[in-house]
C-alpha cells in the first residue's frame, strides 16, 4: 500500500529569494533556480546586470548558497549530489545525515555514492555495482528519471529499503539522487499482504463495500463460494448483485443500506448474525448465515458470510433422526462410556417425569438406576468395568429387567436393551417402562389360577361355555353313566377323631381317587360328605365306552382301598359302589360356587344302587350289564339278585366281578398285540401259545393260559402294565 508523503509548505521570504534568483541570472523558472543552487558554478549571470550591481554579486552568491542549503534540508527525502564520473558525493541535506545517521556533512562529502548502495537483488532487480555500471554508461543510463527500489546502509551498517531516483544536472557533469527510506512502507505492504493473505485462507466469504452498497473488496472464498473467477468481476458491483430470496429482495436491501447511513450508520444488525438467501453469479441461490460489522473511522461495511447449505442438511437430517427417536414409544438414551447422558427422545422425558431436555442432559445415567441398596453405586462400578474391558459385556445386544426411578423419586419396572454405536465410545439404551406388561403378567398368573380354580370347579368344556355365556347352562343327555361310593362306618368314625384328623385323611382318599379321574376322562360332579360322585358327561359321551370307563373307576376305588389299607391298617377303610345308566338333565345353577350338577331318575337310581350295595363290592343295574356286555369289554357280572329298591320297588342287581379272575377273548387279543411289539424270546414264545389258544372256540380261562405260559410270565406281567385299559 503507497503511502502519501506530507510536504512543508515554503515561506513567503523563501519564494521572493527564488524569484530574485530567477532575475539575477536571467532564469526561466523557479526549478532553474533550485539547479542553480545546487551547482551555482553552472551559471553565469548577466553581464549587464552584473555591471549595474557589482557590489551586490558577492552578497547575493552567499545568500544563495543559504538559501540553496535551506530548500536542500527543508527536504524529507535524503538528497545527495554526486560527480557524475566517478560518483564522488559533493553535498548532502540535513534529512540525508539524519535518515543514514551522519552527524556532518563531513563525514559523507567525499565518500562514493555507491558506498551506501548495498550489492545484491532487490525486487528482482540484480543491484550487483549499480553505481559503476551508471558511471559508465553516463548520460545514456536508462535509469535517470526512473525511480528503484534499493537496499541501502547506514553508517552503522544497519541496511533498510529505500526507492532511489537519480537525475543529471544540465549541463554539468553532476546527478542528483534523491533517496526515499521506505521501511515503513514496506512494512504496511508486507500488513497489506498478509492480511489480504489472512482473507483469503479464510472459509467464509468477506466482502467489503462502501456506504453506498458498491463492492471495493472480497476475500478468495468469496469468488469461489459465489462462483466469480476474478476479482475484477465483483468489484464495483452493488451488493445487491449477491442478495436471493424472492422477487425484490435485491431492491430491498438498496434502500436498506440507504436507511441505514441516514440512521448515522446505526443499526441492530451491526455485530448480530442472521440468515439470508445469497445467490450466486450463475443465478442459483443458496441459505448463507451472513454477520455485519462497521469498520472503524470509515464508512465501509464488513459483511462474513457463510454458506449453510450443508448446515441446514445436517440440520434437517438431526431434526428427522430426533422426530423418529421422538416417535418411539420407548425410552432412547444416549451415553457415552462415563455413564452421562448426552440425548434423549420425547417418550424419555414423559416416561422419567422430566420437563424438558436440558434437566437430564449431562446428568449420569446412575440418576435413573432405582431399586433396593447401592445400585446406582454398583451401576458407576458396573460401567467403570466396562470402560476396563474395552466396552465389551454380555448385556450389549440382550435385553434384561431392572427397576428404574423417576425424577419424583417413585420407582417403576422396565425392560432395558443396549447397543453399542458403531465407530464411536456412545452407548444407546432402550428403556420400556414394564408397568402394564407386568400388570398384564400378573393378571395372567391370576387370570390362570382363576380358570384352574374354575376348572377344578367344572369340567374344563362347561367352564369355556360359561365363560362365554354367564347366563342359564343346561344340557340333556340320553345315557349318562352315574357313579356314587359312600365310605363304609364313616359316621361311626368321625365321632370318635378330632375334625382336622377327619379332613386330613378323607383329603388322602379322595385326592387318589382324583388322579385316577383323568386317566378315563370322567368328571367329578361333588363330594357329600364321605360320599364320592362321578359321571362320564360331559367329557366321555359314547355309551358303552363311558359306561366301561366308569366301572374300570370304580374297580380302581376299590383297589386304591387296598393299597391304604395295607399302609394304614390301624383304621381299614371300605366302600360301597353303585353304579346306573340313564337320562340325565345336566346344568349349573345360582351365581356362587358354581356347580355343574345332574338331576333325573338315573342319578337317584345310582345313589339307591351304593346305599343297598355291600362293602368292597360295585353294584350295578341290568342297564349297565347290557351296555358293557353289547361293547365286548373285559367285564364279568355276578348276578346277586332280587334287591328292594326305595322309590322303584323289586329289581335285580349285579356286582361286578375282579378283573383278573376272569379275562374275555378281547383281552387277549389286546394282549398279544402289545406283546408283538417285543422281539425278546419270552414274547416269541407267548405269540406261539396264543395262536394256539386262538384255535379254541371258547375262550380260556386266565388259569389255562398262565399255567400254558411258563417262561413267558414275566413278559406277560410288563405287557399288562403297558396295557392301561386291560391292566
């Protein structure tokens, strides 16, 4: 950057002792007078004149002589006169001694010119023996007239800029060099460079323009961001030329700026930030964040501007990701692997009772940790561990359940699943508050103790349809077999124990009697006391089968009599069995205590078939001999014979015969196939004697067949047990 050079306005008494000069010697102007006073010894005066004023010739030489010293030292540039042959330096300024630092023209008149012009290159000039090369070439150099940029030396040595001119006196042999020290020029323009350097290494674009809008300076960003290839294309353009956004806009901010300088140049904007839409030289526009500052004592503007275009991308794109956290029902939080929290969605703040983003962020997630004792404390401990493992644990990627605290300090169950995010130190958990679902949890396990309570109750077909239908449930079924056995001397027996004794053991019998339940499909109807009652509806509703069934139950209660008894022989137990089949009406009734109950003849006829039976035996009706007989079960029937009946009158009556006393053709067939299932040698043998047997007409007796059977009797014993009906 130039600098402009001050200059010291000469005296009036100055100018008249130039001009008397410019008279005496018959000069045309005031600079012959100035080389006069330089080389005095150049000119002659006029010989007329000097014959009029012969006493005032030695006056005015000396005069001049002051006044030629006096305009050479009111001079700020240093000034040398110098032979023009050899460069000896004859006179100096006063600005020469001080810019060198000389105390007397003593010290330099004599000296070279050269002596104080530093040998080398200077702006790309070689400056290699300047002044001999001059010397040489004399009048004809190219440099007069033409000013350099030299290196010169002081009379320390200490070397410094200068830009030197040097000039031939006319008609003499003398040059005059006028030497300008510009160190601080320099100085400004190496400021200049650098900070034009410091602008362009800048990211963002800087334009500068006066109080009129018009562009006098921009930065390399500027060109590029604003796609101009030259400097010269912007410049002295408006900065209207860059302003987008919709129609008349540009024209806006023309009267913006008018506005703005008629305010005094004051404005709320100076030194804020805002968003505009620019637009470059090819027409696109583009969102810029755009700040203002005045420049100090000037009228110039100061405008920053920074494209925001991948800004407001990445804006938008963390705006999207945090509206999809936001969406989740579930609790997302991010951490990094210190444990603090670093972001958090909507369904976060709701779930934990928080108001807004800033009470949590920063926070340590062992705020949230809730439960009995130290688990917060042991959750620090927990990721310290984790950090020492190179964030690394079993729990990344699986879910598990903890308790969590709320920022009231109430405390809830949740499920909690973390990942790690890849690339980096964060961590991301997925937090679901499990209240509901633990409820829900809950009411299931109630909800199942419910319907095992109800199906205890009921069998599990009527409890579905009473479920479904609470109103009246009734049903009517043609044959029903009914079963009713009644604990001999009961009564006699609960008088003489204690009532919970009585309880224990009656819960002993009849919880035996209910395992054997399922293995037929029959359904307990109630317990009366020490009476037991069971029929096939509505689970076994085919007749003969259900029929079977029952009579197989009833043998089995017998059975599991004996088997206490031998346990328990202090107390022997016995019962009577009846059994009937018929009609039946089927229902539940009332709104407590449900009961799916049967009423109808046939029921009273099986309770009348138990209270005229005898102990250990099962008595039927000549229904149930029919039914069981048409279905070829392995069933014999003792007739017992002509029985009153309350209620009916004279009937005959059956008691069912033991099983292994007597075994049907049926059994055996089952039998042998059950033993063709083993290809032991025993089975191979048992296979041959029962095609023998099969040859017979009648069936065998069970002594036939066991005493026929030799090796194979313990083939036989394992085949019964896996036979479940015949067994």
């Amino acid at each position: 950057m130039a600098s402009t050079r001050a200059t010291t306005p000469i005296s009036y008494d100055l100018c008249e002792q130039l001009q008397s000069l410019v008279q005496l010697y018959g000069l045309k102007s005031v600079q012959d007078a100035l080389q006069k006073i330089a080389f005095p010894s150049t000119f002659t005066a006029n010989p007329g004149e000097i014959d009029d004023r012969p006493k005032k010739q030695d006056e005015t030489t000396k005069a001049t002589e002051q006044l030629n010293q006096s305009i050479l030292d009111a001079s700020f540039e240093a000034i040398l006169v110098a032979d023009q042959s050899s460069g000896s330096i004859l006179k100096v300024n006063a600005s020469m001694l001080k810019i060198f630092g000389f105390e007397s023209q003593e010290e330099v008149v004599g000296q070279n010119l050269s002596r104080f012009i530093v040998d080398g290159e200077v702006d790309g000039m070689d400056t290699h023996n300047y002044m001999q090369k001059f010397c040489d070439r004399a009048a004809t150099s190219t440099i007069l007239g033409v000013q350099r940029h030299l290196m010169a030396r002081k009379a320390n040595g200490v070397e410094f800029p200068c830009r030197i001119g040097l000039r031939n006196v006319l008609d003499s042999q003398h040059l005059v060099a006028f030497i300008h020290d510009i160190t601080h020029e320099k100085a400004a323009e190496r400021e200049f460079h650098l900070c034009q350097s410091i602008l362009d290494s800048s990211f963002e674009s800087i334009v500068v323009a006066d109080d009129d809008g018009k562009i006098i300076k921009v930065n390399a960003s500027m060109l590029a961001i604003f796609r101009f290839e030259r400097e010269e294309d912007v410049v002295g353009q408006n900065l209207s030329l860059l302003v987008g956004g919709e129609k008349g806009h540009a024209e806006k901010h023309s009267q913006y700026l008018k506005k703005f300088w008629e305010r005094g140049g004051t404005s709320s904007i100076l030194g804020a930030q805002r968003k505009l839409i620019a637009r470059r030289r090819d027409g696109t526009q583009f969102p810029c964040r755009i700040g203002v500052r005045k420049v100090l004592d000037s009228e110039l503007l100061v405008g920053f501007i920074h494209d925001i275009t991948t800004e407001q991308e990445a804006d938008h794109e963390r705006q999207l990701n945090q509206s999809i956290l936001d969406s989740s029902f579930e609790s997302i939080i991010v951490t990094n692997d210190n444990g603090d929290i670093i972001k958090v969605n909507a369904s976060m703040l709701s779930t934990f009772g928080f108001e807004n983003s800033d009470d949590i962020l920063g926070k340590n997630i062992s705020m949230l940790v809730g439960g009995e004792g130290k688990h917060a404390e042991n959750h620090s401990s927990y990721m310290q561990k984790f950090r020492a493992r190179g964030g690394k644990s079993a729990v990344l990627g699986t879910q598990r359940r903890l308790i969590a605290r709320r920022v009231n300090g109430t405390e809830f169950p949740c499920r909690i699943g973390v990942r790690k995010v890849p690339n980096s130190d964060l961590l991301v958990g997925f937090i679901h508050d499990a209240t509901h679902e633990e409820r829900s949890l809950e009411l299931a396990v109630e909800k199942r103790a419910a319907e095992e309570l109800l199906y205890n109750m009921l069998p599990q077909e009527i409890a579905m349809r009473l479920k479904s239908d609470p109103g009246h449930l009734a049903d009517h079924f043609h044959e029903a077999t009914i079963l009713f056995g009644d604990i001999v001397g009961f009564t006699k027996m609960s008088n003489s124990l204690p009532p919970v004794e009585i309880v224990r053991f009656l819960n002993v019998i009849f919880s035996l009697f209910d395992e054997k339940l399922d293995k037929y499909g029959l359904n307990k109807v109630k317990t009366i006391g020490d009476c037991y009652m069971v029929t096939s509806i509505p689970t076994c509703r085919h007749p003969p089968k259900s029929c079977s069934a029952v009579c197989h139950f009833a043998m089995d209660m017998i059975h599991v009599l004996d088997e206490y008894n031998k346990k328990h022989p202090e107390r022997p137990l016995n019962m009577r069995i009846g059994i009937n089949i018929g009609p039946v009406v089927a229902g539940v009734v009332g709104t407590k205590r449900f009961l799916y109950d049967i009423w109808g003849d046939a029921v009273n006829l099986a309770s009348r078939m138990e209270s005229t039976g005898q102990p250990g035996r099962v008595q039927v009706t000549q229904a149930v001999v029919d039914v069981v007989s048409a279905a070829n079960d392995d069933f014999t029937f003792e007739k017992r014979g002509v029985v009153h009946v309350k209620g009916i009158g004279d009937m005959e009556t059956y008691f069912i015969e033991e099983r292994d006393k007597n075994r049907s053709w049926s059994y055996w067939k089952t039998l042998r196939s059950s033993i063709a299932a083993d290809d032991s040698r025993e089975s191979q043998d048992i296979i041959e004697l029962l095609q023998n047997v099969k040859q017979l007409e009648t069936s065998p007796s069970s002594d036939e067949v066991s005493g026929s059977l030799g090796r194979g009797r313990g083939v036989l014993e394992r085949v019964e047990e896996s036979i479940g009906d015949v067994a």
